[in-house]
C-alpha cells in the first residue's frame, strides 16, 4: 500500500491526495506520485533530485529538481514520514549535509559578527588616525560643515550658539584671525581656521573637522588674562592640525567611517548622522590631549604668551564647575599636575623678545564681544 500524502504539481492552484511508491532500478530509484482515487500517475521525481524543504513538525514537505517552483509533495504523521524516510535513504543524506551546511554557515556568520565587533572596539581606533590623514581636506571640511549644522540644531531649544560678534572687520575678530593665521603658519594644515566665540552659560571650548573652533563666552569670562586664552584657544588649534575631530568622529562611528571613506562619503550620512552633538562631549585621548598641549607650546615659541595658562584656566574651571569636567576641555582625563609641569617647562623654553598674541586694545575688544560679563551675569540673576 502507498504512503498517503498530497501533490502540489505547481503549474495550478489544485491539491491532489496521492499516494506515493518507490520503484527502484539497481542503484537508482523513482518516488511514483499516484491519484489515491483513480490510480493514475501524477509525477515521476528521480530520487537523486528529491530533496526536503522547511515544514513545521511531523510534516514533511519534498520537492525536487528540474521541476517546476511550486511542486511539492507532503506527508504528515511520524509514522507515514517515517515510512517514506526509510523507503528513500538519500534523505538522510541529504538532511545531514543540509544540517551541516546550516552549521557552517552559523559559524561563519557568528566569526565574521566577533571580527566586526573586534574591529569596531580595537581595530578602527587605532587605524582612526591613519585613516584620518587619508581624507581629502575638502572632505573633511564639509564633514565639519554637516557636524556643526547638527550640533547648533541639536542645541536651539537651548538658545543656541549666536555668534557674540558676527562682524569679521571688529577689532576682536580681526585680532582672532591674525592669532589663528600666525599659529598656523608652519603646521602645513590646509585649513583656514574659522574662531567664533558664541554665546553659552557652559565654559567649554572645542573644535570641529575642517578648522572651525568655537569657544564659549562663559569660559572667556573666566579667562584672567590672555595668557589663558591664548592658551586654549591655540590647543585648539592643535586639535584642528592634528585632524582630531576627524580621528574621534571615525574612531565613534567606527565602520560607518570607513565605508564611507571608501564610497567617498565622508559629508553626511555615514559619518556625520547623530555625531553633531557629540563633539561638545568628545574626549579626545590622553596622546591626543598632550599633542594639542605641545602644539600650544610651539605657538607660545612664536607669540609671547605663558602656554601652561591653558592649565590654570582649566583647572580653575574644573574644581568651581563639576559640570564642566564632562565637557572636551575637562574630558575623561583632566589636567594633571604632571601635565601643568609639562606645559610649564615647555614655556620656560620661550625666547625672549617676542610679541604678544593681543594688544591691550585687542584684548579688551575680545573680553567684551559678548558684552560686559558684570552686566550680563546681573541680567541673567533678575
């Protein structure tokens, strides 16, 4: 007697209930599919080309090869699959390089996940600054274009970032652009430096690809002297030489970054997208922090200001605002009294006879840009 089952011979929509019968020739072999009513033959599968599809539990779902797309035959029951598992071997066969496949490919899929993983915590890191000086500079200019644009919309509900003077031909902003220009000279950055001291009750200062830096008008209020601010404000400088907010922004968005780089799309979505605000926040490594602090010192070499300021006006910060130690300035790994040495001794080796970064006039033009700080402190506790 025939194994019950049903036929889909999938040219039409028509279910058939079939029986089903092995004829075997010496070492090949033929499932017959038969109309259970009438006897007739419905199909002819060679058992070479029979092999198993995916069905729920205790049904058995046969197609095979050379037939058409939808042709199936189906058996339910344990028993009667186990009877037309022990008719047709080849099935067996089958179901274990069937299964193996599926294990290879599971291995292969968790190995390649694991190096995607390794890649994106330890590779992509330490190649970020590699990767980062292969970027075309217009790139990354158009990068730090998308970034600020993300990072000043992520902060309108906050105010903002207004300009304190938006006025290039100011006495202020012509005294920030010779500073800039002067510590540039030499670095071979490609960049022009664009410096915007913006309106913000958070003291903080940053730099973003491409060469423009913005520093808080509440940092700039706690500023003493221009030694400070001349001090941070030429760190930053280092930051933009150096490429480092290129190198944080593809070490954060790890893989994204480099299929970017590699489909030469490093302006928006693959790099850019939800990155804007985190350059408020980045923390640059400690190699990082200690590059743009020797940069400051080289400046200092050229313009006659003391670079370790930088550390004064930080650490003063840091210890009145625990706020502001979360910030780039203050980052993971705040100002250390070996790191104010560091900067100290490298300011010790400044010659003599050079000229100040700001006149008097200057100075005072860049103190008040964003208004008399007296004044405006008395505004904002009405």
């Amino acid at each position: 007697m025939g194994i019950p089952g049903r036929f889909h011979d999938g040219l039409s929509a028509a279910v058939h209930l079939v029986e089903l019968d092995y004829e075997r020739r010496g070492e090949e072999g033929t499932l017959i599919v038969r109309d259970a009513g009438q006897g007739s033959e419905l199909a002819r599968w060679p058992a070479a080309e029979l092999y198993a599809v995916h069905a729920p539990k205790d049904v058995l779902r046969l197609a095979a090869n050379r037939q058409p797309t939808g042709a199936r035959v189906i058996v339910e029951g344990h028993k009667d699959i186990g009877r037309i598992m022990a008719t047709l071997p080849v099935l067996h066969h089958k179901r274990r390089q069937e299964t193996q496949r599926q294990v290879r490919i599971a291995v292969t899929a968790t190995v390649a996940l694991a190096s995607v993983i390794v890649a994106y915590l330890f590779g992509v890191p330490v190649l970020a600054g590699r990767i980062a000086g292969l970027v075309p500079a217009a790139w990354e200019q158009s990068l730090g274009e998308t970034v600020a644009t993300q990072m000043e919309a992520s902060l309108v509900e906050s105010g903002g970032l207004p300009v304190c003077d938006p006025d290039p031909r100011s006495l202020a902003n012509r005294a920030l652009t010779r500073f800039g220009r002067e510590a540039l000279n030499g670095s071979g950055s490609p960049f022009e430096l664009d410096i915007r001291v913006v309106r913000s009750d958070i003291p903080n200062a940053f730099a973003v690809p491409g060469g423009r830096i913005y520093f808080f008008s509440a940092l700039l209020d706690r500023a003493t002297s221009p030694d400070e601010f001349a001090g941070v404000l030429a760190h930053e400088i280092g930051h933009v030489v150096y490429r480092h907010g290129l190198e944080h922004l593809i070490s954060t968005a790890g893989t994204g970054a480099l299929i970017g780089f590699i489909l030469g799309d490093m302006t928006g979505l693959s790099v850019a997208a939800g990155l804007g605000a985190t350059l408020i926040d980045s923390r640059f490594s400690r190699v990082s922090e200690l590059e743009a602090d020797r940069y400051a010192a080289s400046v200092a070499q050229r313009l006659d200001f003391n670079p370790a300021g930088l550390a004064d006006l930080i650490g003063r910060v840091g210890e009145d605002d625990r706020f502001a130690r979360a910030l780039a300035l203050f980052s993971t790994h705040p100002l250390t009294e070996d790191r104010k040495a560091a900067l100290e001794i490298l300011a010790a080796e400044r010659p003599a006879g050079l000229e100040p970064p700001f006149s008097s006039a200057e100075w005072d033009a860049i103190r008040n840009m964003c208004g008399d700080p007296y004044l405006r402190s008395r505004e904002q506790n009405k």
